[in-house]
C-alpha cells in the first residue's frame, strides 16, 4: 500500500472526484489522509477524555450515580444517527458533510439552514471545547490560575477565557498550515489518548471499592420535584449528549481522504463505538473507585477530582496531562471541521467574501481564510461570556442543541427521500443499510428531535444556576438558538439566495455531463435544486 504522501489523486480517486462532480465542483484539496486519519479526525471530536472530563461534574451533580444510565441511552440514540451518517459518507463524500448532504436530501434553502446552524454551532463547540483547559491546569498547578484565585465569583470563568484563548490561537495557526500538520498532531494526539484511556480504566479497576450496582443509586434527586428523578435524569443527560457527537468530521474530510467513500463510514461508526465503550468504562470506573461518593469534589470537580483522589497526586497529575492532550486535539478537530464546513458553503458563494474564504492556498493546500475567521468569532465568543459564572453549561448547551438541529436537518430530509422513495444508497459493496434503512432512520428523526426539546428546555439548573434569575437567561438557548435560525434565514433569504452558486474557479468542467450550466451570476454556476 502506498504511502499518504505518495498516493495521487488521479490513481486514488476518480469515483470520489466523480462524486464530487454531482454537487458541480471540481476536486481542489490534496487527498493526503489515510483510513487511520480519518478514524482520528473522528475519535478526536468525539474526544472521550475532553467530554467525560468535561461535564462529568455536572452529570453528577444533577443525576447522582444513576446519571451513568443517560450514556447507553445516548449511545443508542447516536449510533441511529451515526449509521445514517455512514450511509450518506458511502454514497457523498464530500467536505462540509452536514451542509452538502441536507442540500443534496432536501433542497438549497435546506442546506443553507443546516450550514449555517452547524457553522454557528462549531464555532461556539470550539469554544466550549476550549473552556476545558480552565478545569484541567488549575488542578495541575495553582499557577495556572492567572486571574484571582479562583475564588471571586468571576475568577474561574475569566481564567477559563484566557486559557481557551491560548488554545484556540494554537488551533488556529496548526490549522493555516495545512491539513498535513493538523493530521499528524491529531493522530499523535489521540494514540496518546487512547493509550492514556486504557490505563486509567486499568488503574481504575484496581482501585475498586464498591460494585458496579453503584449506577442504581440516585441519592434522592429531584424528590418532591415535578417529575421526580426522572427530571433530575433528563438534565443530567447533558453530560453524556455533550460527548456522543462529532462523529461526522470523518466524512467532513472526504475531499482530502484517500477512498472516502469506503473509510469514512468505517471511522464515522468505530469512532462512536469506541468512545461508547472506552468513555462508558471509565465513568463506570470512576464510580466504583472513588473513594466516597458524597465528596463535594464530585459535584465541582468532577472526574478531575476523582483521579487525584483515586491515583493520588503524582499518578493524578500525569493522567491529567493526558487530558490536556486530549482536549487540544478535540479543539483542534472541532476547528478544522469548522473550516471545511466554511470551505464548503463559501464554495457556493453561501457566505459573505465566499470567493476568498474559498481560496485554498497553493502553498498550504487548505483554505487558510476560514481558520482565521473560526478562531477570531470563537474568541467571541468567550469574550461575550467572560463574566458569566455557568458559561460551562451554558456555552455547551447552546453549542449541542444547534448540533442536533443540524444532524436533524439532515436525517428528516433524508427519511422523506426514502419514503418517496428518492434515496438511492451507494453500490459497488460500500456501506449501506439495506432494509433497516428506513427503521433506523425513523429512530434518528425522533432521537434528535426528542433531545433538542430536552436541552433546550428553559431550566435554572442549566442557563441560570444563581442569582439574578431572569426569564431571558433561563430562556436563553431557546431565544439564542431562534435568533440564529431566524435571523439567519432571514438574512439568506433576502439576500444571499440570489447570490448562490457554484463559484467559477470551484466548479466542475462544463464538458461533464453532471455538472450545471453557468447561467447568471457570470461569476457563479447555480446550485442545483
């Protein structure tokens, strides 16, 4: 087998490049990656480190042990979407995979909201993904906590902003440097996490004190509330939502991947399968290693907690150095998706400036513009929340709920082309599901629906934890969420509609018989409906 970087695109890829010639563009980026490239891409987004870590205190805090149960339940959930996703990866393996498939499913308009919302969506995942260096240095040295001493009431969140920023600089520059780069500090960082997973599940097992039914105990939350633990559950649920999803990213690089159509169902499917399985254990793990289950560190520290009580200090801080590893590799993934999604829309003269955030640099072989815009609007993120004592929850519960909105905007369009009977799935022994197609993609439509309502539900204990209390902030991502859509729907529909169009310099020769007529704007070929 040859080599990434001997393989050309002429002897690797023409059925992928004829792919891409049903969408009308022609083949720009170097397909460098491998089928390993692409089951990082995936793994890294996903990142069972970065997410367990992550909101581990928060599931705890508001599910108790029994929140273990909302990870299977996400699993199944994801995995109806994840089997959908590898069926439309066989059959379009092509960059900016949520946008091109919901305009390819449905129609232009379609696909412009599920771009935009997944755009939107990954720039404040970066964010998200960034915080967590704020709950990782700290525990390693107090000298990580720059501003205060992280007990002022917005000591934690502005330190959290500066370290995110640090980060997402990084991210930035590996990303402007090309795909080369990124694929090897990527696939270096997630064996280091996935070799860092398997020894702390083994160093948790060893350091059991309790069984596993410790997953049945719910310590009395949510009694006397509404709808008693369940409630306590659904937000808990947060926790384990905010890992299971990314797994996209694999197809997102289909352009720059060598047999795509092939590798990038594999890796979409083994990605949520190995951090189903990886991140269930080490949750479980951690339950029964601890050494009590009522320390306040559970609830505020989370797993960081749970590692420096478990493997003590130095065992605790080595394992956390991983983290960080994982965490800057998550970052990392989540930017480079974001590129190619910008790439992609840009390439339809779907956003402002579109013919330089298209431009792939002859140097770089990668678009270099979309990078810099991703990082700088991340960064903007954090800057509008830097005083906000919940921006953990908060900016990760904004950041999912658009996801799901956008995978659904995918599986919805795409079970009505099956029920029409439109869906044709990809032959030649590429994956497909067959007669469970239409049963699983059923599930995936009724999962994300199910799990927007839950995360957007207006509750205190997500987007208004402590005082002040005002309906706007408990009503936040309900309000943020339609203000994006809307107002940016609004905005496409005004305006940029009669902008669409394949740009010139990105479309398929006019002499293949897939590939649209130019017609008005002269610098564009229309996207097909």
């Amino acid at each position: 087998m040859r080599a990434p970087d001997e393989a050309s695109p002429q002897s690797a890829a023409p059925p992928d490049d004829a792919a891409l010639a049903e969408f009308g563009y022609r083949p720009e980026l170097k397909r460098t990656l491998g089928n390993f490239h692409t089951f990082a891409a995936g793994i890294s987004y996903i990142s069972i480190l970065t997410g367990t870590f992550q909101l581990f205190y928060f599931g705890y805090g508001h599910g108790g042990p029994a929140y273990w149960w909302s990870w299977p339940m996400v699993f199944v959930g994801q995995l109806m979407v994840a089997l959908s996703f590898a069926e439309l990866a066989a059959r379009h393996p092509v960059a900016g995979s949520v946008y091109n498939w919901a305009k390819k499913l449905g129609n232009p308009h379609i696909g412009w909201l599920a771009g935009w919302m997944m755009l939107v969506a990954s720039i404040v995942s970066l964010s998200a993904v960034a915080l967590a260096y704020q709950l990782t240095l700290p525990q390693i040295s107090t000298a990580f906590q720059v501003i205060g001493d992280g007990s002022g009431t917005y000591d934690t969140a502005t330190n959290a902003v500066l370290l995110a920023a640090v980060l997402i600089l990084f991210t930035t520059l590996v990303n402007a440097f090309g795909v080369k780069l990124m694929a090897r500090i990527n696939t270096a960082g997630v064996f280091v996490e996935l070799i860092a997973t398997v020894v702390l599940i083994a160093l948790f097992a060893v350091h059991i004190v309790r069984g596993p039914d410790v997953v049945l105990q719910t310590h009395h939350i949510g009694t006397g509330q509404h709808l008693g633990y369940l409630g306590a559950f659904l937000t808990a649920s947060l926790a384990s939502a905010y890992v299971m999803y990314g797994f996209d990213t694999a197809a997102s690089l289909g352009e720059e991947s060598l047999d795509p159509s092939r590798n990038a169902p594999r890796a979409i499917l083994r990605a949520l399968i190995a951090s189903f399985v990886l991140g269930g254990l080490v949750l479980l793990l951690a339950l029964m290693s601890v050494s009590s289950l009522n320390g306040k560190g559970l609830s505020t520290d989370g797993l960081q907690y749970v590692v420096l009580d478990v493997l003590g200090d130095t065992g605790g801080k080595a394992m956390l150095w991983c983290v960080l590893i994982a965490v800057t590799v998550c970052a990392l993934a989540v930017h480079t998706a974001a590129i190619r999604l910008a790439f992609a829309m840009a390439r339809d003269t779907n956003l402002p400036a579109a013919s330089l955030m298209a431009k792939v640099s002859p140097r770089f072989q990668t678009p270099v513009l979309p990078a810099v815009v991703v990082g700088v609007l991340s960064l903007a993120v954090l800057l509008i929340n830097i005083r906000q004592p919940q921006i953990f929850s908060v900016v990760t519960s904004i950041g999912i709920i658009m996801i799901y909105l956008a995978y659904l905007l995918v599986t919805a369009p795409m079970l009505v082309a099956r029920v029409r009977g439109r869906w044709v799935p990809a032959d030649g022994g590429r994956f497909t599901l067959g007669r469970w197609g239409l049963p699983v993609n059923v599930l995936a439509v009724l999962w994300g629906a199910g799990m927007i309502v839950n995360l957007a539900w207006p509750r205190d204990a997500v987007y208004n934890a402590t005082p002040p209390h005002h309906w706007y902030l408990r009503w936040g991502a309900v309000l943020f969420v339609g203000v994006v859509a809307g107002g940016g729907f609004a905005y496409y529909w005004c305006v940029q509609r009669h902008r669409t169009g394949v740009l010139a310099e990105h479309a398929a020769p006019q002499s293949s018989p897939d590939a649209p007529t130019a017609t008005e704007p002269p610098a564009t070929v229309p996207a097909q409906d």
